[in-house]
C-alpha cells in the first residue's frame, strides 16, 4: 500500500501515467485529485483544516504566526507561494511538522 507522500511524489516525477498507484480497492479519483493538486493548494487546506482543528480563526493565527492575516487567507485559498520560512513558521504555530503541511 502507498502512502500520501508515495503518490504525491510520483505524480510531481511524473512516474504515474494512466495507472495509479492506488490499488484497485482504494482506486477513485482520490488519486487523480492528490496527483493534480498543486502544492500550494495541498498546503492551503492542510493549513486550513489544522487550523480550525485547533479553534482558531484566521486573524487569532496570524496573530500567533506573526504572519498577516490576508496572507493567511491567500495561503489559505492557494493564491500565494510562501517561503519555505514562512511555512516552518506556520507549522511551529500550528505545533505540526512541515510535512503535515505538505502531505
């Protein structure tokens, strides 16, 4: 069985042609879905869902970010591409890894 990661990684080295990785149990278009969504929409909604797992709204985290709150927004609609920087400061007011970001 493949992971997130596993599936997300061979769509962006565009190992997956017309076969998924997913087994044919597991197979719908979840995996068409990971494998064309862009990353900073992949980070938008993990930022998001984490965000308000934790009962904050987007201006009490940006507050705890020392991030704009607009620029919160535009991550979380998939409208900006922050620095590698910015997202490790996301992450640690989120008290997540990076990776749960991105995956």
């Amino acid at each position: 069985m493949y992971t997130i990661s596993d599936i997300i990684s061979a769509c962006h080295a565009r190992e997956v042609k017309s076969e998924c990785l997913l087994s044919s149990v597991d197979r719908s278009d979840a995996c068409a879905d990971i494998c064309s969504m862009d990353i900073r929409h992949r980070l938008g909604q993990n930022l998001k869902r984490l965000r308000t797992a934790k009962g904050l709204s987007q201006e009490q985290f940006a507050f705890e970010a020392n991030i704009h709150r607009t620029y919160i927004s535009d991550i979380e609609r998939g409208a900006r591409n922050p620095t590698i920087t910015v997202v490790d400061r996301i992450a640690e007011a989120l008290g997540a890894k990076v990776g749960e970001l991105l995956d």
